[in-house]
C-alpha cells in the first residue's frame, strides 16, 4: 500500500515533490507567471479568459524554461486557500504544466492546463495525480471537485484517469468571459486524508 507523499515542505510555503518524470512544485511567483503566460497564449485552454487579460499578457516575454530548484526567488503569498502547482519536466526544465487547487467556503476545486506541446505524452494524467495525491496526503483534504464541459471528452478522460467519479453541482454558469457552460461536475475522495504540512491546511467554512 502507498504511503504518504514524499515532499519538501518549507515553512516559507515552498512544497517539491516528485514522480516518474516531473518535479511538481508549488509557491514560486516565477512558475505562476509562466503558467499564465501559458493559458493565455492558448486558442484552446485560454480561449475563455476574458480577452483584454489574454491580450496583456500575450504580450509579456515568455520562457517555458523554469528556474532552477535551488534558485533563491520570491514565491507567491502564502494562501492555503489558493495553491498552484507547476509540473516541471525534470529532463528539458520545461514548464509542462499547472494545475490549480482553490477552497471556497470549504470546497476545494482543482483545475489546470498542459502546455499543448507536450499533449498526448501522459504528463497531464501524471501531473494530476500526483496533487491529488499532495492535495489528500500533506495538505489534509478529503474531498476535491473539478468541473468540466459535457462535451470536452479530453477533460472528462483527464479526471476520470485520476481518480474523480462523475458528482451533482450547480447545472449551468458562465465563464469568466461571459459565455454561458454546461457543466460536468467530478469529486475525488480520500476519507484517510492527513494534514502533514508545516503551514495550515486550507479552510474548512
């Protein structure tokens, strides 16, 4: 039987974990900004951010090579109600992918994007599973839920491969540019899930 994850877990908010071919980092300002430089110059993933923030930050210099591990840099505020989680080919550097994980009144949503160069190569089921597995084991929660668009079956493959089973939510809401969706919602549950950080969990109202 597993155990729990392995995982640097510093007390100003740093978390580096590893599997088979990604380290899986969280905190680091640098990581969050190329994500989002990611999303943004995405047709696909980010087609749905409202079109003066893809334009801003289109427009902003990109590397998908991360900084090295052990460069000393500013990490993000610490909020444990809102945790990133950049996957980092440990081979090429290369900033492959990020996932989200957000608590709202006590509800923990994880969602995330890979870089579409590196699709169809397993790192988004990789990735996925392996926060999951962060996001139950040192960070202590049970219960997580993802939504989806009916008709986005590369989306319903990603959370069905790691763990989620098909859950009741709200049945329509719109996206953060305005147009209306239809949801899939997912949960994923883990009821031996343990709060191992050294930093508190997210909240539970």
């Amino acid at each position: 039987m597993a155990g729990p994850p392995v995982v640097l877990c510093r007390p100003d908010g740093l978390h580096v974990a590893e599997s088979p071919r990604l380290w899986i980092v969280t905190g680091r300002a640098s990581d969050h900004a190329r994500w989002q430089r990611l999303v943004a110059g995405d047709p696909v993933a980010g087609g749905d951010w409202p079109v003066r923030l893809r334009h801003a930050l289109s427009e902003s210099p990109f590397d998908a090579v991360a900084d090295p591990l052990d460069a000393d840099q500013p990490l993000l505020p610490d909020d444990p109600n809102h945790l990133f989680f950049a996957g980092i080919d440990q081979h090429t550097s290369l900033l492959v992918a990020g996932v989200v994980a957000t608590t709202t009144t006590g509800v923990t949503e994880v969602g995330g994007v890979v870089q579409r160069d590196c699709r169809g190569r397993g790192f988004g089921h990789e990735m996925l599973g392996e926060v999951c597995r962060l996001l139950h084991g040192h960070f202590g929660v049970a219960r997580l839920v993802a939504g989806c668009e009916e008709a986005n079956l590369a989306s319903r493959a990603w959370l069905a491969g790691a763990g989620f089973t098909p859950a009741a939510g709200a049945p329509a809401y719109r996206l953060a540019n305005g147009r209306p969706a239809r949801p899939m919602w997912w949960e994923r549950i883990d009821a031996k899930a343990v709060h191992r950080c050294r930093r508190p969990g997210p909240s539970s109202r």
